[in-house]
C-alpha cells in the first residue's frame, strides 16, 4: 500500500461499533443476568454470592457503559464523515464542471 492514500475500511468500523453495542447491551442485562444465574445456583450461598458480585460492579460498568457508548458514538461519527467525503469527492469527480471555454475566446478582453 502506498503510504500517499488513506484507506477506511468501512466493514471493520461496523463491526467494531457492532461488538460495542452488544459489550452494553450484556453491562444492561447483567444485573438480570446475575440474577437468572442465582436461582439456577441453587445453593444459598452461592447464589448470594452471584448477587452481590454482580452488585458491586455496578458503578463500574456504568462508567464502562459510557465509555463504550462514546466510542460507539465516535465510530459512528468516523464512519459517516468518511462516507459523506467520498460521496463528495466520486460526485466531483464524475460530473461534469461547466462548459468548457472555446480556445482563443477568453483571456484576451475578448467578449465571452
């Protein structure tokens, strides 16, 4: 690759911004999740133990959930501006830019 181009692999962007709204949507469900796992446990104690893990990482994961939300967010942003300019500069570059000017009739105080 030439080191002249930039190259923005769109299909890795979605992706990426894929893998970080199901990281927040399982942070969302965790607590249900804990909870679900609990009863499963069976045991008293080991269910209680469940529970509370999944308790004490709430401030956590709510500041992970943001965190993750704003690079979510920011990848988005990536990718839409890069397609915006690409859509500009394919438009540019295939229509056509004026009428061309007749050899000799301009540059010269001639009438146009």
């Amino acid at each position: 690759m030439s080191h002249d181009q930039l190259v923005i692999n769109q299909a890795a962007l979605a992706e990426a911004y894929s893998a970080m709204r199901t990281i927040i949507g399982e942070f969302d469900d965790a607590d249900a999740n804990a909870a679900a796992i609990s009863v499963a446990c069976g045991e008293g104690r080991l269910a209680e133990s469940v529970r509370q893990f999944a308790s004490d990482w709430d401030d956590r994961r709510e500041k992970m959930t943001a965190t993750i939300e704003n690079a979510a967010a920011l990848i988005e942003a990536v990718g839409e501006a890069f397609k915006d300019v690409e859509g500009q500069l394919v438009q540019a570059l295939t229509e056509p830019q004026g009428t061309p000017v007749a050899a000799g009739s301009a540059g010269r105080g001639g009438a146009v």
